[in-house]
C-alpha cells in the first residue's frame, strides 16, 4: 500500500509502543506539528528509503549484466577471431 493511499484512509490507526508515542509528542510540541504528521513524515521517509534502496540495487544489477553482456560479446568476437583464424590455416 502506497504512502499516498495510507494517507487517505482516516479510519486508518497506527498503534506505536507509549514511550515512542511520548517521544512523538514531545517532538511534536517542539516542532509545532501533530503526532500523526511525524508518524506520516516517518512511514514517507520509510516508504522513500526503501524505493531509493530498491533503484540501487536495480541499478547494480543493470550493471552487473552490461558486464556480462560485454564480456559475451568479446567472447563472442574472439571465438569468430579464432574460427577465422583455424579457417585461414
């Protein structure tokens, strides 16, 4: 579930252990916002780290077969040298 859809569900209740409530409140007052603002801006930022997370592996992994598919073409490229060059003998 997006972090849009939670959102939107009022009835939607989000149950977090006292002493993080306690703490949550008392950032709220500092910060001027209400308790259910930190815990949305906490479950984005969770929601954002995980597709960061996610993109980086993705882009790793992108990476990871370039390579091969590089080394395969020069594999490829070499086994036509050769064979050319067993014909050529």
């Amino acid at each position: 579930m997006s972090f849009d859809k939670i959102m939107r569900q009022p009835t939607m209740n989000i149950t977090v252990p006292l002493e993080l409530y306690r703490e949550l409140k008392r950032l709220s007052l500092l910060n001027e916002r209400s308790v259910s603002e930190l815990i949305g801006h906490a479950v984005e930022i969770h929601y954002g780290n995980a597709a960061v997370s996610a993109r980086h592996r993705l882009v790793d992994r992108l990476a990871r077969l370039e390579a091969e598919l590089g080394d395969r073409e020069r594999l490829q490229e070499q086994i036509v040298k050769d064979s050319r060059a067993i014909r050529a003998r």
